[in-house]
C-alpha cells in the first residue's frame, strides 16, 4: 500500500494532514477530532489493496494521558493534538 492509496483511503472522511509508513504500520494524521473518529467507523475493516484495514488511534504520549475522544470510545490522541491511526 503506497502514501498515495492511503491518502486517497482517508481523505474520503477527513483531512490528512500527513502519513507515516514505517514497516507493515501507517500512521495517518488528521487535522480534526470528529472527522477523525468518523473515519475509523467508516474504514475499519474496509478492504484496501487486498488487505483489511485495521485502525486504532496511537497511545497518549503527553504527561496528562487522557484519552483522545474524553473517554466515549477507545481512540486515544498522539500527543500533538492529532489522532493517528495505524
């Protein structure tokens, strides 16, 4: 899967405002919360260049540890105010 497709993938339900590929894991940032979360129940599971998505939110790396979305599902943010998936 190239930067392109995943790109391509996501913008489709939020505004990519960067990708990380490291390995078999990508890391897309979003520029907004809502539209972040509405893209993981859009995709999770979608097929994408013959494998299905999976998609989490990154771990909280700030000193507070909060959860991305204040607890009403499991994303959590990466820190910098931007959800990633991977």
């Amino acid at each position: 899967t190239s930067e392109a497709q995943l790109r391509d993938c996501f913008a489709q339900h939020c505004q990519v405002t960067g990708i990380v590929m490291k390995g078999s894991f990508s890391f897309i940032n979003t520029a907004e919360r809502n539209s972040a979360i509405d893209a993981r129940s859009a995709l999770s599971g979608a097929d994408l260049c013959g494998g299905s998505l999976r998609i989490n939110f990154a771990k909280e790396t700030g000193r507070l540890g909060t959860s991305f979305d204040n607890g009403q599902s499991k994303h959590r943010s990466n820190g910098g105010g931007q959800p990633s998936y991977y």
